[in-house]
C-alpha cells in the first residue's frame, strides 16, 4: 500500500460547479498536511496546509479526518483558471521535515 | 521577496557525464530540501539540509548523488556519472525552519534528461 494515495483522476467538471477529491495516508501518526496545485511542468505551488481540523481559504476548503487517515479538498464555485493537477503531501513528523506526496489528481474545468 | 530559484532549467547530458544542478532557497529559509519526479511517478524526498548540516538523506538513491549546502545558502546536487534512471525533473524547496513557518516552496525544477 502506498504511503500517500490519491485517485488521479482524470476529473472534468463544468464551470461553476463544486468538486471534491480525497487523499489518504497511511502513518497514523503524521502530523501536518498539505494541498500543493500543480500546473503542467510547472512546480507545485502550496495552496494549503491542514494542520488541525480543517481550514478554508476563499472557494476552497480542506478538511482532515484523523479516524480515517485521510484529508479532503473541496473546491465550490470552480473556474476555469482551476484546472490544475492537485497533489497531496504529507509530513510524517511536525515540521521541517520531509514531504510524501501522492501522485496527484488531475482536474479540468470545463467551460 | 524572490522565491526558491533553480538553474538550469533544463539539461541534456550523456549516459557517464556529470551534471550539476544548483539551487537558491528563499532568502533566510534554514531548511532546504531536494525532491525528484521520476516519469509517471510521484515526487519523491531525496534529502533535507538544516542551514549546512544534511539533516536527512535517506532519500538519495546511490552514491552517484552528492548535495552540498556550504555556507548554509544556496546548494549543489551533483550526479557524477549520470545513468539513463537519474533522468527526471529535480525540485528544490525551502522552509522558514523553528524560527517560523514549515511550509516548504518549490522552485521551478531542473529537467534532466541523460540520453
């Protein structure tokens, strides 16, 4: 089993709607979680961390459910300018330590 | 502020040469880390320095990979000699440390493609 694991999607989804996508983990006892956007061969750009319950940013909202070991993001009100592979990361220990990614999920707004 | 920069952005080397990627983290960031994505893979870890001092390299796939951060600023990954496998994009990330923030930002990748 993967340490990290994402469905890649391809997701396709129409302006405006709302999408959601899961990342799940295995450690337990990882400690901090991250949302990383990433656009073709671009680097992946931190769009948020998930250090406790939750946060939301805007559209944007991510959600953390320890019993099950995996994080959630909820995008509501897409655009286009969304469409983006979205990557999960996690820190096994609290903080500066090393990244485990998943294979990210692919989204494509469609207009 | 500038971000975390890379150089180069692209190289082409043969099987047995040597190639150097360099790596500028943000201005005052202590922890510096080196990522790889192999084709069709996931981002992978390959090492962390905190300031000068590797602080986790357990990621470095063999003893062909040499990282060096002197001085505690901008750091070195050296393939010395490069093999068909050592082929994808490098990704360079740096963090504040204890002083302040953990989250870690990319710089824009050295593609490495060894023919």
């Amino acid at each position: 089993r993967k340490e990290v694991e994402q469905d890649p999607g391809p997701f396709n989804v129409p302006e405006g709607a709302t999408v959601a996508f899961n990342c799940t983990y295995s450690n337990s006892a990882s400690q901090s979680f991250f949302w990383y956007r990433q656009d073709c061969r671009k680097e992946p750009k931190l769009l948020m961390s998930v250090y406790s319950s939750g946060n939301e940013d805007g559209r944007f909202t991510a959600q953390l459910n320890r019993a099950s070991q995996y994080i959630s993001l909820l995008i509501r009100d897409s655009k286009l300018s969304d469409s983006a592979t979205y990557l999960c990361a996690v820190d096994f220990y609290f903080g500066n330590e090393k990244l485990t990614f998943g294979t990210g999920t692919r989204l494509t707004i469609i207009p | 502020e500038a971000g975390v920069t890379q150089f180069p952005s692209h190289s082409v080397i043969e099987k047995g040469q040597t190639v150097t990627l360099r790596c500028d983290p943000i201005s005052g960031h202590d922890n510096l880390y080196w990522y790889r994505r192999v084709m069709g893979k996931e981002i992978k870890f390959l090492l962390h320095f905190v300031k000068e001092s590797k602080q986790d390299e357990s990621g470095m796939p063999n003893n062909r990979f040499l990282a060096e951060r002197t001085g505690g600023t901008y750091s070195t990954l050296k393939v010395q000699p490069a093999e068909l496998e050592d082929s994808g994009v490098y990704f360079c990330a740096s963090s504040q440390g204890a002083s302040g923030s953990y989250e870690q930002y990319f710089g824009p990748g050295t593609r490495l493609t060894v023919t």
